[in-house]
C-alpha cells in the first residue's frame, strides 16, 4: 500500500473539500481509530453547522485543496459571462452532470452549472430540482469567491449577481 503525500495545510487555512464547500480547519488533531494512530484535519464548515475530520493522509487523495487563486476566479468570471450551454439530454442525465460538477470542488466546473442553471426574470421559471441546484452552485461559488477576495460573501455575491445580470442585458 502506497503512502498518500501529506499535504501542508495548517489551522486556521481555508480548504475547499469537493462535497462541501469553503470550510476552514480549526485544528490538526491525532486519534486513535480501531488501533491505528490518526492524524485528522479538523474541518469547520461555519454556515452549515457541521465539523469534518479527515485523515492528513488521504486529503489530496479525496481532493481536497486549497482556496483557488485570483486567478482562477477571474477565470471563473469570463465562464459566467459565457453563453449557456444546455445539452438537449434528459433532464436526469444532465442533473446527474451538474451534480457531479458541484461536488467536484473544481471552481470553472461550479460557475459553468451556474452558468447553465441561472434564469433571467423574462425566461421561463424553473423546476425545483434545477432551483436546488442552482442555488447549490451559486452558493459554493460565492463561498469560495468571498474567502479568496478576504471572506466578503456579501461583495462576492453582488459581484457574481452583476456578471449574471450583465450577460442577460
């Protein structure tokens, strides 16, 4: 069995975990787990309530990373500015598709499903499970644009509403 790199994340670093967002780790704790001694990253995901531990050692492994950089999210950006594309697949396939973008924790993959999913109030109304994922998308993507421009979720999603809003125009 192969040793995972361990990779150099420190308490009080923001991390983005794939099936959970922005989280920030609160501490590097070791455990003991059926006989084996653990080291565990100590994940606090603040706007979800909820504390994840993950073994230091298969954290690359799952995914997990850092916060993107600027630019990245500047790329993220230009995506959302981008023309929407719908695949004429049904809609279950392409759910299953957005699904597996949001859950990636790859930051252009979040913005294209925005992208894809946002709705001007002239176009037709969507369905609850597009809504849901919609608002899964958006809310990942402001997260971590709001932790990479200096944790201003407020500014993140204005700035993230004026791109949607100026490619609908």
């Amino acid at each position: 069995m192969t040793k995972s790199k361990k990779p150099d994340f420190r308490a009080n670093e923001f991390v983005v975990y794939p099936a959970h967002g922005v989280g920030q780790i609160v501490s590097i704790e070791k455990q003991e787990v059926a006989g084996f001694e653990l080291e565990l990253f100590v994940i606090s995901f603040e706007k979800d309530k909820m504390t994840l531990r993950v073994p230091t050692n298969k954290a690359t492994e799952i995914g997990m990373r850092g916060l993107s950089s600027p630019d990245v999210v500047s790329h993220a950006m230009k995506t959302l500015k981008g023309k929407a594309k719908v695949k004429r697949a049904m809609w279950s396939r392409r759910a299953q598709e957005y699904e597996q973008k949001i859950n990636s924790g790859d930051l252009i993959a979040i913005a294209e499903v925005v992208r894809d999913l946002h709705r001007s109030d002239d176009q037709r109304e969507q369905s609850y499970s597009e809504r849901q994922l919609y608002e899964a998308a958006l809310e990942r993507l402001t997260r971590e644009v709001g932790a990479v421009g200096g944790g201003d979720e407020m500014a993140a999603a204005k700035q993230i509403d004026d791109v949607l809003v100026s490619r609908a125009a």
